[in-house]
C-alpha cells in the first residue's frame, strides 16, 4: 500500500500529514500522492498547483488527493484541475469517512466546525523534533488574511489530550518537541492559557528535554508563558512573532492588535528575563498604501527589536480579503522592497551568527549533517551525526548562513 505525502506550509500542516498518511492507509488507499496545501500567499496556491502538474506528469498513474486550506477556501479551482481525482477539506483530510467514501468533493463549512479533535501520533516521518497540535483556527480577522476561513474559528485541545500526546512521542524517542497551532498563543482550556500549559508539560514530562513554540502573537502571550519563559531552561529562548509591519497606520489597515511600540516593548521585556532569547519575526513588504517612510519603520524595526530571523512576505492580495480591495503598489516597488527587507534580516542574522563564534552550545543533531541551538540557529556539522542526538559543540565559525562546528 503506498500513499506518498506533499506537505506545503506551516508546522500545523506537517503533523496534520501524518495523521492523513493513517488515515488514508486505514481507508485503504492506494498508489495515491496527497499534496497538503497552503493558502497563505498567492504564491503558496502557484506552487501547489504547479506541483500537481508536475506529479501527475511524471507519475501518471497515480491518483492525486488534494486537501488543506487552499483546497478549502477554493476547492472547485483544484476539482477543475484534470490533474486531480479528489479535493478534501481541512476537517474532511483528518477523519476516516471522507478518505471511505470516496467522494470526489469533500468539503465542508470550516466555520460550523466548534471543537478541535486529538489525534495521535507515534511519530513524524522524517522529522527529529515532533509537533503536536494544541489548538487550531483563528478568532481575528487581519485584513490581508485568509486562513480564517481555511482552519475555522479558534478552538484548543484540552490539556489533558496534549499531555497524553507529548507523552506518547517522549516515549517513542524525541527529545524536542514543537507546540504547533495557526495562533496558539489564544490557546484557552476552561480559562488556562498557553503558560499553564507549558508550566504541566514541562512539570509531567521531566524526560523531555526541549519545548520550544512556534509563531506567536506577542499581544496574546500571559504572565504563566513569561515567567516559565524566564525560569525554565527547557522552554527554549526562540520566540517568532507575527509582527507584519513596523509602521503604526500601516498595522491599524492590517487590523493587527499591536502598535510598533507593543513590539519593540515585548522584545525589550523578553531579553530581560531571557537574556539569551533571539527573535524571528513575519514582516510583509509593500502592503496596499505603504509609502516608502512606512516601509522605513518595517526596515527600522529588525534593530529596534533585535531580530535575527525574518520571514519576508512580499505582499499578494487573496481574493475574497479587504486587504485585496484596497489600493495596490506596484509588483515592482513590492518585489524591491522585499529585497531590501531581505538583505536587513541577512545582514542582522550574520551579526547574531558572530556573536556565536568561539561558544559552546548544546545542540539537537538532525538528518544531513545539520543540528539546531536552542535559538533554533542552524550548525554546519563537520561529519554527519545519527539525528536526535543532544550534545554540546563548540562553534569555530558561520558561513553567513549557518554556524560551523569542528
């Protein structure tokens, strides 16, 4: 029985891949490829389909399953595709009646879907750190966004449900594990956050050595989160933000929840409890209005909150957003604007990556000579090490890329 995986996007959808791989061979599918998509950018949607293209090229017996929020917020586009035997929504790709029935349209209205579901795993293919699912959906409405309406309204798994999972995989063998969600700083079991959850996981779980999180919103984050942030080693000292912009007009068109003066006075706080912490951050270039002193504070704002690892969107409208009916820039002036954004976080990691050179860090080795710091800075092995491997390396260099370990 063969079912291959193409996983596009976030964390959230490299777990959920794995629960579709169970799901898909318990249904008996066969000689199938499922391509997992992505809808955060118009580009995300290109490459999914160009990829579709590609696979039912070269492998044309195959058949080829599309689901994840692109085949949510457009599933007729993908069924119109004769490259694609079926479409599952985002609820459908997780359960077992979809992958039963057969259906060559499966999807449902995300927004009527109120509880998030468990669903357990043994183990992430080709993966050294585990991800577990904590809550999905998003609650906020941020003008240039469409995954509301591909993951649904927020909703969190009972902290019981994630421990029982967090056990399972400590058990299996991995020694870090990545808390995932599309916002999972709204975390909400019965009026205990995501600090109360990270104080029972580390607390219940004293074989598992690193906890780290992915992207946070800053505004979200509560005084449990900071202060195991501060006094717990294992919580490891990498926090991406969804910041967005630097300019203060700017993020209230974004319909964002923070000022810049939120973000820079976050960061501030975080370096004094976590002296060690480094920040990556969402920043998109070229946003509908942006002039060139607006975009200055995006530029202005790596320094100011000491970013080290950006992710640079260059703004595309999503059909169907506010963002996309307000007045465009030029794909031009957006493309340039991403490149001189691009080459700020290049220049502020190769200054991080510096003050690296000549410490020891403890690191968690991974597939291809690669291992990662507990700032989730990458580490150029001399020699390939077996992944999953915690040990401390002393860095003699950086390539302006990565870290270089003897």
């Amino acid at each position: 029985m063969s079912v291959d995986l193409v996983t596009f996007g976030c964390r959230l959808n490299i777990a959920e891949s794995e629960v579709i791989r169970h799901r898909a061979e318990q249904a008996g599918v066969d000689n199938a490829v499922v391509v997992n998509t992505c809808a955060v950018t118009s580009e995300a949607v290109r490459q999914a389909r160009q990829n579709i293209r590609r696979i039912k090229r070269e492998r044309p017996d195959v058949s080829v399953i599309v689901t994840g929020c692109a085949a949510q917020t457009d599933a007729q586009a993908f069924a119109a595709m004769p490259e694609v035997d079926r479409v599952l929504g985002n609820e459908e790709k997780l359960g077992t009646a979809a992958w039963q029935s057969g259906a060559r349209v499966a999807v449902s209205d995300i927004m009527a879907t109120t509880a998030a579901r468990p669903h357990p795993i043994d183990h992430l293919e080709g993966h050294t750190r585990a991800f577990v699912q904590v809550q999905n959906g998003c609650d906020h409405r941020c003008t240039f966004c469409i995954i509301p309406f591909g993951r649904g309204n927020s909703r969190s798994l009972p902290i019981e449900e994630v421990l029982m999972q967090a056990r399972r995989l400590v058990g299996n063998g991995y020694r870090e594990i990545v808390l995932t969600g599309v916002d999972i700083t709204s975390y909400d079991d019965g009026g205990l956050r995501l600090g109360a959850l990270v104080k029972r996981l580390l607390k219940e779980l004293p074989d598992l050595a690193r906890l780290r999180l992915s992207s946070i919103d800053s505004v979200e984050v509560d005084a449990d989160l900071l202060d195991v942030l501060a006094n717990d080693a294992r919580l490891m000292p990498h926090l991406h933000l969804s910041l967005q912009h630097g300019d203060d007009i700017i993020l209230k068109r974004m319909k964002r929840r923070h000022s810049r003066a939120d973000a820079i006075r976050f960061c501030d706080e975080v370096r004094r409890l976590r002296p060690d912490v480094a920040f990556g951050a969402d920043i998109i270039a070229g946003f509908p209005t942006e002039t060139e002193d607006m975009f200055a504070r995006s530029l202005g704002l790596v320094d100011e909150c000491g970013l080290t690892q950006l992710h640079v969107f260059p703004f595309s409208p999503r059909p169907g957003t506010p963002a996309a009916r307000m007045p465009q820039l030029d794909r031009t002036v957006i493309k340039e604007r991403a490149g001189r954004l691009r080459e700020k976080g290049a220049a502020a990691l190769a200054r991080h990556l510096e003050r690296q050179v000549g410490g020891t860090h403890q690191v968690l080795t991974e597939r291809g000579g690669i291992a990662r710091t507990a700032q989730f800075t990458p580490v150029k092995l001399a020699s390939p090490l077996a992944p999953g491997m915690i040990l401390d390396l002393t860095v003699t260099g950086h390539d302006g890329r990565q870290l270089l370990a003897a």
